[in-house]
C-alpha cells in the first residue's frame, strides 16, 4: 500500500496515520486468515471469532484508504 506515495516520508500526520493503520491492518488480516486454516495437528480455530476478526480488518483497511483517497483528492485539488 505505501508504494503508492514516493519514497519520502509524507509530510501530513493524517497520510501517515492513514498509512500505518492500512499497513496494521493487512498485517492483522493476513494473520487472522492463517488463523483460518491451522497447520495439523492444531486445535480447530473459533471460525466465529476469526471471522470477526477477519471482518474488523476488512472495514479498517476500507476505511483507511477512504482517509487516503479524501486526503490526496484535498491536497491535489489546493
């Protein structure tokens, strides 16, 4: 996600807040999707509660690219 944006540092505390929590929020959904399917012979996970993990990423992910694309369409219209 963050290759999108040059190499520099972004100057807007709201594109790096929007950044790390996209960047946390894929980490966290790629975990919770291992979650889904253990290695053997590993207990059987709770599908229920993975699911609503899976979820809760899925939405911070989604809302972190609207703050992106809202902050870049402001700066790009200035």
């Amino acid at each position: 996600p963050a290759s999108v944006f040059p190499p520099q540092k972004p100057k807007s505390e709201l594109v790096r807040t929007s950044l790390r929590l996209l960047t946390s929020s894929a980490y966290r959904l790629q975990s919770e999707c291992r979650k889904a399917l253990p290695a053997e012979p590993s207990p059987a996970p709770d599908i229920q509660l993975v699911t609503q993990q899976v979820i809760q990423c899925a939405y911070d992910i989604a809302k972190a690219a609207k703050q992106l694309v809202t902050i870049t369409t402001k700066e790009n219209n200035n």
